[in-house]
C-alpha cells in the first residue's frame, strides 16, 4: 500500500491474527545522515554518505545546504554493500556558502537548530522559515548564544521561527552559555559547526539536566571522526562543558547506520505478538539512542541476541509493565507507552518532561489518544503513568508526529479496529512504513 504524503484519510492499523516472524530491513538513521551532511557541507575536501536515510527530514536538510551553495550530488555507489542496501549513495561538495537564500526547516529540529549557526559562515542573509508547529518548538537559546558569538540574527524578539540569519562569511565564536535542558540539540547546533568558527567555541550548558545526551555523544564522535578536536566532560573535562578548536574539517566516507528508534515498531510487533524480528545490520557499537531498545524491550518480556548478522528480538507472549527513567532516549517514549498499555501490570516512564516540547506535546497527546481506545494513562511532571486497560479500536490521531502514527500502529496489532490518522507522517523519517509494516505481517 502506497500511502500519498498528504493524504489525511485514516489508515486501518494491520491486526495480527499471529506471532510475527520477519527480517525488517530499517532504513538509515535521520540523526546520523543529517549531522554527517551538516559536517560533509562545511570541511575541506568533498565527502560521501552512503546509505543515506531519504526522509522529508533529511531531503529538507539537503535543499537547506544546497540553497546556501553546497553541491550534492545523488547516485548509485557500486562500494555500498548490505542486505537491503539500495546503493544509493550522496557525494557533498563543499563550496563557499552564499546568500541570500531561503531555507524550509519543516517541522525537521535538525534543521531548524544545525542551519542557522552554518548560515552565520555564508556570506549573506539566510532565512529559515516552516511548518506552522515549527514557530511553537524552542529556539530562542540558540539565536541567543548565536548572537553572543558575533552574529546578527533578526527573528522580530520572537525567539522562534521565522528568523534570517545575516551571514557575514566567518563567525567569532568563543565562550558561551547555554540553557540546552529543553532540547540537546542546542549544544550539538553549536558544536557542529564550531570547527569553522575563527576562535572555535566553548559551550556551557546551565540549567536542569541535559536530556538525550547520547545525541550529544554522537556529535562529539563524528566530529572527532572528521578531525575537530573536542573536549568534553566525559573525557576529564568540566561537567556540562564543551570545547571545540577551530580547525579544518576532512571529508569523509560516512556508511550510515540504520535508525535504530525507527527500529522501535518492529521489535515491539515481535513483543507484542510474541513473535521473532530481525533486523540486519545492527550495530555492534553506537550512539544512537535506540540501542536503548535491547534493554528496555528484554526487562518488559522480551529476548535478543546481536550477532553480525544483525539484532534479532524474539517475545516470549507476556509483556510487563516497568518503571524507567527515559531522559536519555526520550524519542523512545511514544512507542513504549504503546507496549506498555497492553502490559500485564502498570509502567511509569520518567524524565522526559521535555517531550512537550518536540513536534507535538507527546506527553499529552499519548494520553489522549491510549486513553481513548480505553486506556488509563496519567500525565506526571515529568512522564506517564500507565495502568493496563482492556483496549477497543477507534481513532489514533498523530499531531503530525511520526512517533505518534508508529505507536498507534503498535497498538493496532493487538487491538482490532484502531484506524491512525495521517499515517503518511511517518515520512517525516521513515518512508514506506506502511509497506514495511505489511511486509513484516506477511500481508
């Protein structure tokens, strides 16, 4: 089933009559695939991502740079090798970046937080603008540290978006402080492109504590793998304190891991139907948050095992409720609370009070809409409480959330009759779910 992108009609989530058994290819990790573009955009010498993820997410990063000037060009690389691998391949040429240029951020974080620092290095007037909900998502601490660092930036003292950034071909940079405690993407925003500026940055985050810090992990790890000179406070440095020293940047041969979050419906259908999925080329050391799954998923019911082969996950038919600090993997929420609500005892997730903050307020929206299939979900401060109801089917509105539709589908393999409303919005960072999901159900 071939799902248009703005088709709003409402989806009939599969029900599965049976335990799953499948192999899910999972495409590439929007995360990498975007931070390594931002990297490739701003080094010496031209660079290649091979097996990019192609998501709304990243083809909008991927006009974004090419509108300030950088060359990108599509192809098919024979020397990209892996079960599923399509071969696609993205070689980036650095080039002077320029203004003027528009640049559409969607409702992509990635986008509208990485871009605006790389836009204080052109020359010349960058505008960001986006999605509706895309004015609502913080970003003042970012146009603030940005202007502590020698930028203009003209956002009207909205503190949001539409913005234009006023490039003059080179940025001071230096100390800055930083509350990044409604989002890590801050802190990677600055870090990204701090190699470029003259005097590199030192970035101190002061506030509550950082969320999803293995984002910030992987920044720093693929700005040492690009040749940047990072210190950070796990390596000895000041706690919540980051340096950079200016210095170029080399381009890369980046494979692109598959996006283990978007890996999260898959292994929960296995959970959730007692079932067995395989996913081929996972990991075997990561950043990526969604490693997270291996333990979170085992400690509610489940098994794995990770060879070189890839992670395969087997249910074993029960599922537990369980009570877990998720400050550090945030995105996973929305598909645990799925599984939680069909758990044979309740669940607290905690630590991510940030969550309503991100491309809706998830907190509030799961609670709406498990609730409403008959659940009994509470809003915490800082999480959900989740009570095991007997579920019926009904509609699961998304927000425009790609977290959102995923979860309800999850839900949809236990409960009869849930319909997800605006499915499409999966392609946000997933493409093809809809297929995938009727592949691994035989359908």
């Amino acid at each position: 089933m071939t799902v248009n992108p703005t088709d709003t009609a409402l989806w009939p989530a599969p029900y599965a009559s049976g335990a799953v058994a499948a192999t899910v290819h999972v495409p590439g990790s929007k995360s990498v695939t975007n931070r390594g573009l931002v990297l490739a955009a701003l080094a010496a010498e031209p660079g290649w991502l091979r097996r990019p993820l192609r998501s709304r997410d990243t083809l909008l990063m991927v006009a974004a740079l090419r509108a300030m000037g950088v060359g990108i060009e599509e192809t098919v690389s024979s020397s990209s090798a892996g079960a599923g691998d399509s071969g696609e391949a993205w070689r980036v040429i650095p080039s002077g970046l320029q203004g003027p240029a528009t640049v559409d951020v969607g409702n992509a974080g990635t986008v509208m937080r990485f871009l605006p620092p790389v836009a204080t290095l052109a020359d010349g007037p960058i505008r960001f603008d986006g999605d509706p909900r895309s004015y609502e998502r913080p970003l003042g601490a970012v146009i603030d540290a940005l202007r502590t660092l020698g930028a203009r930036v003209d956002d009207e003292n909205r503190g949001a978006l539409p913005l234009t950034v006023h490039g003059g071909g080179a940025l001071d940079g230096g100390q800055v402080e930083i509350d990044a405690s409604s989002s890590s993407q801050f802190v990677s925003a600055l870090l990204l492109s701090a190699p470029r500026f003259n005097q590199g940055v030192e970035v101190r985050h002061v506030g509550s504590a950082l969320p999803s810090m293995p984002h910030i992990r992987m920044t720093v790890d693929m700005l040492r793998a690009a040749g940047a000179q990072v210190d950070t406070p796990e390596a000895g440095g000041e706690p919540n304190v980051w340096r950079v020293t200016p210095g170029a940047l080399l381009g890369r041969d980046l494979t692109v891991e598959p996006d283990l979050s978007n890996a999260q419906p898959f292994l929960a259908a296995a959970l959730v139907t007692g079932g067995r999925v395989t996913v081929p080329d996972w990991p075997a050391h990561t950043t990526q948050p969604g490693d997270a799954l291996r333990r979170i998923f085992t400690e509610m019911g489940g098994s794995c095992e990770l060879t070189e082969q890839g992670l395969t996950f087997t249910g074993s038919g029960s599922i537990h409720g369980l009570d877990v600090d998720l400050s550090e993997v945030g995105e996973l929420t929305p598909g645990i609370a799925a599984v939680a609500a069909l758990a044979d005892s309740p669940s607290t997730l905690r630590g991510v009070a940030h969550l309503r903050l991100h491309e809706t307020d998830r907190l509030a929206a799961l609670t709406k809409e498990i609730n409403e299939l008959g659940g009994d979900v509470t809003e915490t401060a800082d999480g959900l409480h989740i009570r095991p109801r007997p579920l019926h089917g009904g509609v699961f509105h998304t927000y425009d959330d790609h977290r959102m539709a995923t979860a309800g589908a999850v839900i949809g393999l236990a409960v009869p009759g849930v319909q997800i409303e605006n499915v499409a919005t999966t392609a946000k960072t997933l493409p093809d779910f809809p297929e995938l999901w009727a592949g691994m159900l035989g359908n």
